[in-house]
C-alpha cells in the first residue's frame, strides 16, 4: 500500500513528531559533522527529507550548491520558506528520484530519516551511486540502545530495544537500528563505513528532556555534558552515526556512475 507521507510528519495526540531537544539534537549531530565536511569551493551537497528546514538552513550556510529531496510536499513549501534562495527542492519520493544526468554529490545527510524507508538496503544502493569519488553520506538514525529506551523496556513500556511502537509507527518508523545492523545495512548496499560515532548520550526520552528544560531542572551545560560523555559511550547515545564513503567498486567504477 502507499504511503501517505503528506500525514505521517503530523502530530498525534499523544506523541509530537518533532520535540525541543530534537531541534538541540540536530545542533550536536552538526558539531558531530564538522571535521568530516568537504572544504572545497563548489562542493555539492543533497539532503533527503528535510522536514520543515531548520537543518536545511544550516546546510544552505555551508553549501552554496545545495538540493533537498523530500517526499512531502508540505514539507518542500515549508521549506523552502525557511530557507535562502539558491537551495533548490525536488519534490519526490526517494525511490522514484533520480539526479540530473552527470551529477555526483560530494556530501548527502541522510538523517533521522532511513528507519522510515521501506527498503533501505536498495535506497543506500542508489546513494552509493550518486557519490563523487571521494563524497560522503552522513547517515544518522535513532538508537535502539539509547539508555532512555532500555530503560522503557525494563518499565514494560516498549518490548525489546529495537521495537518500533504503535506511535512510532504512525509517524513512519519501520525499524529501529543499532550499530550492528545498520552496519550490516550499509555494507550490504557496497558502501564502506569511514567513521562511525554516537551523537549525545540520552538518559530521558524527548518529552521528558523538553519537560526538564522547561522546568529549569537541566541546562544546556548538562546537554553539553551529555554530549561529550556521548563520545565516550558512543552505544549509548541517541543517534548513531557513520560516516560511509563508496565502496571499492564504485571508486574503481567512479567514471562510469549514474
């Protein structure tokens, strides 16, 4: 059955799609990023859902040559106001896209986003493909081993780590990774994994990190800290992060991509 992606990103009544420390999140997984961006002029960058483009506006201030894919078409307009000009929007589900012939990109952020996908293993395959010879995919995903998840399994709240709830489900999860089989993944599509990181030890879920913040019992201090302590205990943190290059057949096979 296809999907409705225009109502998967909508708030339920008893879960948010997007909390406060998701939008602090993204703020770690951009220092997480920094020695790994390409520096060079002209460098061409894509990101692959983009909700409604805080990220995107962090991206548009790194990479002059910028397009964001998204499925949502709510989304692309929200977007797209919220972004500067040169950013351009293809509007279209990931696996009926294609780029202009001729064109590689040198990073893609796929983030928060592959647990979503229906099929990833071909999804990262036609990633592989559209990597320059030495492009990036910095590929995040919710961790299945965060310990505010295993602690909601201890509590009967959720079966297993890598349990997908009912809300979960409702906002578009079909999985929920750790580093082993999102490892297996990546590999299974030919893309080697460069890095591999953990963005921001979790010890509360995103509703009660939000309800903490708000009261005053942690500060961004303590967010800092649980940052750092993440790069320490990268298993336990709430993103996990790899860093993937093309595998060696695609570099051998770099001329003849498409």
């Amino acid at each position: 059955m296809r999907r409705d992606l225009e109502s998967e990103h909508q708030d339920s009544g008893t879960r948010k799609y997007a909390y406060a420390f998701d939008y602090i999140h993204r703020e770690y997984m951009w220092r997480a990023f920094q020695p790994f961006l390409p520096r060079e002029p002209g460098a061409r960058a894509l990101e692959m859902g983009c909700y409604q483009g805080e990220f995107t506006r962090t991206l548009a201030g790194a990479f002059d040559d910028l397009t964001v894919l998204e499925g949502a078409a709510d989304l692309v307009e929200a977007a797209r106001r919220a972004v500067p000009g040169h950013v351009r929007f293809e509007h279209s589900r990931f696996e009926d896209w294609m780029p202009p012939a001729g064109v590689l990109y040198d990073a893609v952020f796929l983030m928060h986003t592959l647990e979503h996908v229906d099929e990833p293993v071909p999804l990262l395959e036609r990633i592989e493909r559209w990597l320059s010879p030495a492009g990036r995919l910095f590929l995040v995903v919710p961790n299945a081993n965060a310990p505010s998840r295993q602690i909601a399994v201890k509590m009967g709240l959720i079966t297993h780590n890598t349990a997908v709830t009912a809300g979960e489900h409702a906002h578009g999860h079909r999985r929920t990774y750790a580093f082993d089989t999102l490892e297996h993944d990546v590999r299974l599509a030919g893309l080697d994994v460069v890095h591999r990181a953990g963005v921001m030890f979790k010890p509360m879920a995103n509703f009660q990190i939000d309800r903490a913040l708000e009261a005053g019992i942690v500060d961004r201090a303590y967010l800092e800290g649980c940052y750092q302590l993440g790069m320490v205990h990268p298993d336990l943190c709430a993103s996990i992060f790899l860093l993937c290059g093309p595998g060696p057949g695609g570099l051998a096979d770099a001329g003849n991509r498409h």
